[in-house]
C-alpha cells in the first residue's frame, strides 16, 4: 500500500565500491522509490549487496553512478544536519557508545534537532519518550549500553532512529539479534509505524517469512546484481521469490509459503489426505524423510489423517491392509517397514 507520495527516489542508481581506478559494481541502474506508509523489505543471499545498499541510501557511501533524492532533493546536496532530519540509518555494526545509558543513546537522536550541546525541550522529550514506548525499550533505558545483550541494544538504536522523527527510516537487519517473538513484535511495529506516521521504512533482512507476510513491497536482490521489486505474493506467484534463494536440496512451497528441506526423493510414493493442520505436518515429515506426495492412483501406500476423540489417527492402507499409528514417527516406522518387508 502507499500513501501515494515517494518520499525515496533513485535515478540510474549504481552502487558498489571504489579502489584507486577500479570499480567494483555491485548492482547498477536502480530506479527505486520508497513510498509514504510503506514497510518496505530488502532481501538478498549472504553478500548480495544489501548493506551496500542501504549505506549508499543513507549517505554514508557514495554511488558510483547516479542520484538518490529525499523529498525531491538531491541527498549530495543536503547537509549532513539536514539529512538527518530526512532520513535516519541503523546499521548492524556494533556501536561503541562507551559508558553511555541507553537513554543517552536514545537522545542522541535528536540531535539533528538540538545542536551537539543543545538542551532538550519539551517537544525532544515527547519525541523521546513515544520512541522508548515504540521500541519497547522502557525497561532498559537506564542501563549502560555495554551492559545490553545484542538483542536489546537493537532495541535502543532503534529507538533513537524514532527518536530522530525521518520521513524515512533504513534499518540493517533489525531483527538479527532477537527472539522469535522479539522479531514478530518487531516487523509488527515496523508495520504499523509505516502506516500509522505515513514514513517510509526501508530494512534488509533474512527472515523470508516474516517479510513476506508484513512487507508491503519486496525488493529483491539477487547474486548477480540483478534487484526485482514488487509485492510478496506476486514476486512467490511469479516465481522471482523462490529464484532469489533457489539452492539444491530445498524448494518453495507455494501452498505454505516456506522452503522446505527435501532429502533425495525416493521412489516410495504416498498418498495423503484428511485434516489440514495435520496433512501439513505430516506432509512435512514425508518429505524430509525422502516420501514422494502423490495422487491416490500413483501411491504406493495411502495414508488419511483425522482426529478421533482429540486425538490424531493416521490411518495407513497398504496393498489393502490397513493400519493405525497416533504419531507421525510411528507413521514413518511403519511405512518403512512395509517398503523393507
Ligand atoms: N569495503 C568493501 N570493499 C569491496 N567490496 C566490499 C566491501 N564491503 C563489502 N564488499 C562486497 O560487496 C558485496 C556485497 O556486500 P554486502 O555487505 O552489501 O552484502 P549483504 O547482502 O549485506 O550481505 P550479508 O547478508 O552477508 O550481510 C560482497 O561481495 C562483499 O564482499
């Protein structure tokens, strides 16, 4: 969804690295947009260029080519004090904020605002305030950052980039260093915020599924520099999703919107219906296991989950002699059983 205004914009954008007279390209010809209430997910396999190019976004790395414009301005053109009031950038790297608190790190964030030596006011300490609340760093805030783990360290740079109150936020991998439930409060809050203060919220990340379901747009970036964009589920309709990360021995499940570790395929074909939530992990355990998913007609072994009483049976009808397990291990121990007989 967009609000209908970029408030990101890059021309013939080539990013990449400088030494002496060589280039080193890493993706060339970029014309991106980042809109207003959009969350926004970068993706990309280990050393895709993804952090490249959210330096470049950010200023702190020139492009090779091309322009970036913030709010139709050139960002070469901005001043540093000026930028930051557009734009704010986390990166991954670890930063040294010595014996700073957490709340001393927050409030650097303002300081595009105040002045390096400037007194906060009561609309700094509003800022300040909704952003700890935001990040949900409350509990930490009077803690020393190297007191932090990684997890909420994370959470008190993040809290300074709201802190810092951009049309535009980029954020490295925010979501590297926390929990499951850490990292789905996380892309939640991402989301919301985008929607909810009309920014622009650019982050990279490797978590495939959570991107999917709360990213309002992908930008893909593939190996050989090559960036396609567009929303989730026309990049995993299209079949670009699957072919970013495409490897041997895993595949895109479209149905469930997972990779899946597939173990060689055997010749033992089943059949497998019944109730959903258990014909999913089921189906799951099968194919790891090297099972092929096939119709009725073709399987060898025919297998129907229900629940009875509570309790799932898996019912396994091989050459017309029929049995029961009540878990998927016992499942797989007897369809072995049968192959081997
Ligand atoms: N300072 C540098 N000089 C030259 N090449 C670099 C430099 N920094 C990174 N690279 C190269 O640029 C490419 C892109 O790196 P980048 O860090 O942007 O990838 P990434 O997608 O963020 O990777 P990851 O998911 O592993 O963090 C890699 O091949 C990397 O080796």
């Amino acid at each position: 969804m967009s609000g209908g205004i970029s408030l990101l914009e890059t021309r013939n954008l080539t990013i990449g690295y400088r030494s002496k007279k060589t280039f080193r390209v890493i993706s060339e010809n970029l014309n991106l947009d980042l809109w207003q209430g959009q969350l926004v997910c970068l993706l990309g396999s280990n050393g895709a260029g993804k952090s490249t190019l959210m330096r470049t976004l950010g200023g702190l790395q020139a492009p090779i080519h091309g322009e970036i414009y913030i709010a139709n301005q050139r960002i070469a053109q901005l001043k540093p004090a000026d930028l930051a009031r557009k734009l704010s950038l986390v990166l991954t790297e670890r930063i040294e904020a010595g014996n700073l608190t957490a709340r001393e790190v927050i409030t650097l964030g303002r300081t595009p605002y105040t002045g390096w030596l400037g007194t906060l006011n009561a609309l700094d300490e509003e800022k300040i305030s909704q952003a700890v609340t935001l990040a949900g760093a409350g509990k930490i805030i009077d803690r020393k950052m190297h007191q932090l783990s990684d997890g909420e360290r994370q959470k008190v740079m993040l809290a300074r980039a709201l802190a810092q109150d951009t049309d535009v936020i980029l954020l490295d991998e925010p979501t590297a260093h926390l929990d499951l439930p850490s990292r789905m409060e996380m892309m939640h809050l991402l989301h919301h915020l985008a929607r909810q203060t009309h920014k622009a919220i650019l982050l990279s990340t490797h978590e495939l599924d959570l991107a999917l379901q709360a990213a309002d747009k992908l930008w893909l970036m593939e190996k050989d520099g090559k960036l396609t964009t567009g929303m989730p589920e026309d990049l995993v309709l299209n079949g670009t999703f699957e072919a970013a990360f495409a490897r041997p021995g895993f595949f895109f499940d479209k149905s469930t919107g997972t990779f899946i570790i597939q173990s060689q395929p055997g010749n033992n074909s089943v059949s497998l219906s019944g109730e959903p939530n258990l014909v999913f992990w089921t189906g799951r355990a099968l194919q790891r296991e090297g099972f092929v998913i096939e119709g009725v007609q073709e399987a060898f072994c025919k297998i129907v989950v229900a629940e009875v009483n509570g309790i799932p049976v898996w019912e396994i009808n091989w050459n017309n002699n029929v049995s029961q397990t009540t878990n998927i291990e016992a499942l797989i121990k007897t369809i072995r059983f049968n192959v081997n007989a």
